[in-house]
C-alpha cells in the first residue's frame, strides 16, 4: 500500500536498522552453531596457529563453551531483528507489535537494573563481587587444565595488573586450583615478553607463582577495585554508551509504533 513521506521514511530506516542487527545475529549464531557441530575443525584450526593464545582458545571445553554464548546471543538478535525488518518490508502490523513489545520490555528490564543498582548500591556490589568469586572457585584450573573462566581470568589480571577479585586468597577456594603447588597464577605476577611474539608473557620472577611478593606480583590487588576504578575514571564513555543503546531501542520503538498507526489507519 502507498505510505506517506514519514511512514515510508520510518518504514525504510527501521528496514536498514534491523537489517544490518540481523546479518550480526545471523553470523554470530552461524559461528556458534559451527563451533557445536564441527568443534574437531576449529580445534585443529586453532592448534595450527603459531599464536600460543589462539591454541589455547582451541581447547575442547572453551569451544563448547564459547558455542553455546555464541548461539543464545546470535539467536536472540536473530529474532529481535527478524521481527523488526519482515515487520516493516512486508508492512505487518503483528509483527511491528511484537517487535515494539520486545524493545519494550528489554527497555524496562534495563532500567529496572539500573535503578536496582542505583538504590541498593552497596548490595549490588557484594551481589557483583560474590558472583566473580563464584567463577574462581568453581572454574578456575591451573595450567594445561583451562576453560573459558580460566582464560578470561588470566586475560583481564595481566591486562589489569590484579589478581583475584579481592586478592590472591580467592583462588585458595578452587579444588581445581588447589591441585596445583603454586600459590598465585602467572598471570598475577609482573610479566615480561616470552620471546619474539608479543602476544607471550612470562613472570619477570620465575619464582613468582610460589612466593609471590608485592616487588614481583600483584597479589595483593584485587581486580573488583581495579574494574570500579577503571569504570569512575571513563563515567562519560560508559554513560555514553549506555544513553546510545537507550536512545536506539526508544527510536525503535518509536518508529514501529508509527508505522503501526499508518498501516492501522490505512485498514480503517
């Protein structure tokens, strides 16, 4: 049916919107169901690398891992964008509804989190802290022994220069950890380049990971500190992204629902 000006503009930007989110969902769902169906490739793909970092991501348990976040996240922008662009190509009013209910209700929930971690602050920080704590106790292993958890962990304390979420007594809480015979992780001491591959690190100290000291370690700087302190100082960037994702969702909600109206009216 003819639009006016503004629907047809309404109709077309939500089309470009939700078809660029639907070609993400699509590929990062596709990669997730690859790495389910046909993990033994990317394994082999990845232990045929010359990187050590991508070998280790090559380990059975962090590509079924990593399949499974790939799938829920791709398929649930799939869904969300599929509604959004058929609902708008092919001008159906069900699925615009559901669509504009959809970015509703995900709006909603966003700020009902928000406002709960505004109000119960201090709650949220210890609800925060012990869920982190909970990944080590229950995930993190030592070397040869790594899963996603283990490898995300040691990504962000030599990243972040920490270690543990409060110090180096949370991984003390691990059986996994605990088999081993050292006292903190590698990725808790001050590192050094390990040859000419800059993506490899080694303790500057190579007797770091039995008797770490402040000189040669972190061991005693927690990574929830760090992650608050990193947050305070770039508030803007954070705020800014925040209010963009907002805004976008509300754009979307808004121009579904006006393109509702005119097709609605056009019925009428």
């Amino acid at each position: 049916m003819p639009l006016d000006c503004g629907a047809w503009l309404a109709k077309y930007i939500l089309c470009l919107f939700n078809f660029i989110f639907f070609l993400a969902g699509t590929a990062v769902l596709s990669i997730g169901i690859w790495l389910a169906a046909d993990k033994n490739s990317f394994i082999a793909l990845m232990q045929n690398t010359q990187n050590p970092t991508l070998q280790q991501f090559g380990q059975q348990t962090v590509v079924d891992q990593a399949a499974y976040i790939l799938i829920a996240i791709g398929a649930f922008v799939f869904v969300i964008s599929f509604l959004g662009y058929c609902g708008a190509i092919r001008e159906s009013k069900c699925m615009l509804m559901l669509y504009a209910v959809f970015l509703f209700l995900i709006l909603i929930l966003e700020v009902t989190a928000g406002g709960l971690v505004v109000g119960y602050r201090k709650e949220a920080e210890d609800h925060a802290r012990d869920g982190l704590k909970t990944t080590i106790k229950d995930y993190y292993a030592t070397k040869g022994k790594e899963d996603t958890v283990t490898l995300l962990w040691n990504y962000v304390m030599s990243q972040f220069s920490c270690c543990g979420v409060d110090n180096y007594k949370d991984f003390e809480t691990s059986e996994k950890w605990r088999l081993g015979s050292k006292t903190v992780p590698e990725a808790c001491c001050v590192l050094i380049p390990d040859g000419p591959d800059p993506s490899l690190f080694s303790p500057r100290d190579p007797d770091c990971p039995k008797n770490p000291t402040a000189s040669n370690s972190y061991y005693e700087t927690g990574c929830y500190q760090v992650f608050l302190n990193t947050l305070n100082e770039r508030t803007d960037i954070v705020l800014g992204v925040v209010v963009g994702l907002v805004l976008i969702q509300i754009i979307g909600i808004c121009l579904s629902c006006c393109l509702y109206r005119v097709l609605d009216s056009y019925i009428k």
